[in-house]
C-alpha cells in the first residue's frame, strides 16, 4: 500500500470501500472483459448488499463498468451514462460465501470484433480506503489488486506454459511482482494473474497469444491509479484481441 | 515498520516514514508532489463545503459546515470552530458525492483536513508546513493497515475515524514541532479514545453521524496533538493499542459494522429514514 493510497484517493463520495472501491473493481472487470459491454449484472453480498444504495455502491459499479474512474464527475450520473452508452444494468443480492463482507460479483456481457456474444464473470473485495482484491474470475480462483499492471491469461494446463509465459516477460524485461494460478482440472482448463511492474509490450503479448496453449490474454492496467482525465488508462491498456 | 520503531526515530517522524519507503531520487519528488496535489484537493473541497448549502442526498446534511461558518463565535474559539466547520466541509461534499480525499476511507475524510489544515490556517501557516506532517499521517495510517483492515465492515468506525484521528494528531504535533516520539504518541493516544465506536450509519448513508462525527474527532485529535506536545505519552505502547483496537473490531457484530443495522440506525426513527429512502 502506497503512502497515496492512504490519503488518497482523489475520489467522488460517499464511500472509499462502497464507492472508489466498487468502482474499481467494475473497471477491473471492464478491462478483463476487453470488449465493450452491452449488459452488465451484479451481485451484491454482506454489507455492499445492505447499503449499496446509500453509499452510491450502484451508481460506482455502473461507472467502472462504463471505463470510470473514481474521481470521475459522472459517477453521480452514472445510470443516466449507462442509457446513453447502451449498456444494460441489473442487481442482486446474494451470499456469495465465506469472502469480505464487501463483496462482488460483476458479469458482463456484448459482442466482440466479430458480434460473437461474450462474456465474463469476477468476484472481488473492496477492503477498505479503496483498496481492491479480485479472488475469481471465469471460476478461476486467482488474484489481483489494480494496484499493477496484471496480465491475465487463460491456458491449457500442459508442462512449460507457466515457464513460457514467465520467459517472455523476463525478456521483456519486466519484473513479476506476484503470480498466481488455477486449473478447473489436471491437464484442462487453467488461469494464470501475474501482477508485473510495468506492463509486457503489445508485441510481447501478441507472441504469447499466437502460442497453441494460450487461449486468451488481457493486459489489465493498474487501476489504483487510474483517474479521471484518461492519461493513465489510455496508455495502459495495450489491447490484445485475437 | 512499527510504530515503536517510528517513535524511537530522532528528529521529525515524516522523515523516517520517509526513509523507510526505500524511494530513489525521482520517487521521492513524485510522491511529494502528490501530496501537494492531495492537500490542494483538500484546500478545494473545504472551499467548497464552506459555501455550500446544497442538501445530501437524503437531505439529512449539507448546510452543517456553512451554518456553523457563518453562526457567530459563540465560545470565542476561532480555532475550535474552524476545525470543526472544515471537517464538516469535506464530508458534507462527500456526502453530496463531491470530490474529495479518502484520508484513509471517504467516511473520515474530513478529520484530517479539518485538524491540519484547520491548525494550519488558524496560526497562518505556508502550505509547505502541512506537507512533511501530512506524509506522516499517510504513514500511520499506512502501519495502522498493517494490522487491521481500514474499513467500517469489517472494524467499526473505530477502524476508520479512529485511524484518521491517529493519523491527523501525528500530523498536527510534528507540524507543530514534536518529535517522533510526541508524533507517535499522540497517534496513539487518539486511537485509544476512539475504540469501540461502531458504524452505525442512518439508512447506511454516509450521513449520520459521519458529518458531525468528523468534526468532534478532528477537535479529538487536535486534542491529543496538545496532550503530546506537553509531554503526555500513552502508558499502554502504540503498536498495542493498534492490537487492542483490530481485538475489539474482531468483537463487534455484523449489526455495528456498516449494515445500517444497529446502533442510532436502529432507533425508530432511524428505521423509519431508511424506510422512506428506500422508497
């Protein structure tokens, strides 16, 4: 935690956990996704489900879902954004289990370069004071905070993926800062986060994806600190689509 | 880092927080800046605040910091009411979904601000005298994090007025020249007077008590900044008292951590608020 992110952020109110927070983790969701979402649903758990409308917990969610940061003076206006963009929202609640009283889960949904339907699924944390911890995504239980470049790729579970994937970032010359992975079963379907300190090339990223046992790759900017003038996002999200 | 190791440094405490953030040359100017650029958001959310009257949300708060701006001085303490009418500043536009500073979450921001700043004026200080302290703040806040989780869900308000007053007291002593150790102490000291408040938010808006609640515990930790100046100190040491406030958090019920479930929130007029938000 850096010593801005303690007085800090620079953020629209009420709430730095149930707002900055919730807005985070959209825009984590956002960036997963890749594509431009049509259709957006969120299930609320524990306190984020008690009080999601008092703190702005729903107007946040939407925003990050539309690419906001949590400064952004729309967030206010943030359902009245989402009519204009297209962008179809609904809530829940649900106890999503033994997680952070403030928990999520986001799916989104729309159509890629090719109108093909796509989706994704994350569930993370708002710990506090903005602070963010994603724990699943697409039924991977991996992790990662925003708080770093991420790169996000999906794998076939085969000897040397994880050492391939890591080569290349080492010639990139970028530092790994965590790693995390999960398969849904011995030698099928896996997910690998790898929290790096600036972000791999597009040309680095772009070999990985041409690999026959890499299905999917994003490069998900460091959205602790991204705000609302657009600078940090733009240049971070090297957009990978296959 | 602990907070005996930051009490035990020579010198102003901003200095070890500092060192110990293992910054090159160029990292230490950029967060610099970025604290310049915090207490400038600061500065204009007060601004703000201080003429407005534009109701919350809920209509529950909005003109507590400029009705008191603007009240006469009714106890001939024109530092009191600056504290207080500047904290208020900041999370009335907070809970206008204005923009403002987490210091540390959006519910307390306006505590350290109000303290700092508030001091700062009331003695017509340069802003390059806040600025040390308010790295301070960020650094006890940031081992405070270390040992709980800054939010009222999982540690009562406790966790998150009780953080910010520790950090604004610290902030407040070294601005007005206490070392390390007075520094630390008062931190400590604020953090101890504050445990056990629950989070007990009407309607589970970040309205009541947050608004005033700022303003008493910006006064709390101008308080204890003076305590510690006159060479009080904390019997039980810091980092326990941070132990024995995540110990009392663990202890609270879901109903006293940012449910909107207990507390004032479950008095029938706070039932019957929610109620008609809900609507």
């Amino acid at each position: 935690m850096s010593l801005l992110d303690v007085i800090g952020p620079v953020m629209v109110g009420p709430s730095s956990s149930h707002t900055a927070g919730a807005c985070r983790l959209a825009l984590l969701a956002r960036h997963a996704f890749g594509y431009e979402p049509s259709r957006a649903r969120f299930v609320l758990h524990g306190s984020f489900a008690k009080t999601a409308r008092g703190h702005g917990t729903d107007l946040a969610l939407v925003a990050g879902a539309l690419g906001a940061a949590p400064d952004d003076a729309r967030i206010p206006m943030a359902f009245a954004e989402a009519e204009r963009a297209g962008l179809a929202v609904s809530f829940e609640t649900a106890d999503l289990g033994d997680v952070h009283p403030n928990s999520v889960r986001i799916e989104v949904h729309g159509p890629d370069a090719a109108g093909a339907e796509r989706t994704l699924t994350l569930q993370g944390s708002s710990l506090g004071g903005g602070i963010v911890r994603v724990f699943e995504l697409d039924g991977f239980r991996i992790e990662f905070s925003g708080a770093a470049p991420t790169l996000l790729v999906r794998h076939v579970d085969t000897p040397g993926v994880i050492a391939r994937v890591t080569r290349v970032i080492a010639d990139d010359e970028v530092n790994v800062a965590a790693l995390y992975c999960a398969r849904k079963r011995r030698g099928g379907e896996a997910m690998m986060a790898v929290e790096c300190d600036r972000a791999i090339t597009p040309v680095a990223a772009a070999y990985l994806l041409h690999l026959s046992a890499i299905t999917w790759l994003r490069q998900v900017p460091a959205v602790m600190s991204a705000s609302s003038d657009g600078s940090h996002i733009a240049s971070a999200t090297a957009e990978v689509v296959p | 880092m602990t907070l005996a190791d930051l009490a035990a440094a020579r010198g102003p405490a901003s200095a070890a927080v500092l060192a110990d953030q293992g910054l090159s040359e160029g990292e230490r100017t950029a967060l610099l800046n970025g604290m310049r650029g915090r207490l400038g958001e600061m500065r204009d959310s007060i601004a703000r605040g201080l003429s407005s009257d534009a109701k919350s949300r809920t209509g529950m708060v909005g003109w507590n910091a400029k009705g008191l701006w603007d009240a006469p001085d009714a106890l001939s303490s024109p530092l009191l009411k600056r504290v207080q009418a500047y904290a208020m500043a900041v999370n009335e536009e907070n809970a206008r979904m204005g923009r403002i500073v987490a210091a540390p979450t959006a519910g307390s921001a306006g505590t350290v601000p109000g303290a700092l700043i508030g001091v700062g004026d009331h003695l017509d200080l340069d802003d390059d005298a806040l600025l040390l302290p308010l790295v301070l703040a960020a650094g006890i806040g940031e081992v405070i994090s270390k040992t709980m989780f800054i939010a009222g869900s999982t540690g009562g308000c406790q966790a998150e007025i009780g953080s910010s007053a520790a950090m604004a007291a610290a902030a407040v002593t070294e601005m007005l020249g206490g070392d390390a150790e007075a520094s630390v102490h008062a931190a400590a000291m604020a953090l101890m007077n504050t445990i056990g408040l629950v989070c007990d938010p009407v309607g589970g808006y970040v309205e009541v008590p947050c608004v005033s609640r700022n303003a008493f515990f910006a006064v709390h930790a101008v308080s204890s900044a003076q305590l510690a100046l006159a060479g009080l100190r904390s019997v039980i040491p810091p980092d326990e008292v941070v132990q024995a406030m995540a110990s009392v958090g663990r202890m609270l019920p879901p109903e006293l951590r940012e449910t909107g479930e207990g507390g004032i929130a479950d008095t029938p007029t706070g039932r019957r608020i929610a109620l008609e938000m809900a609507r």
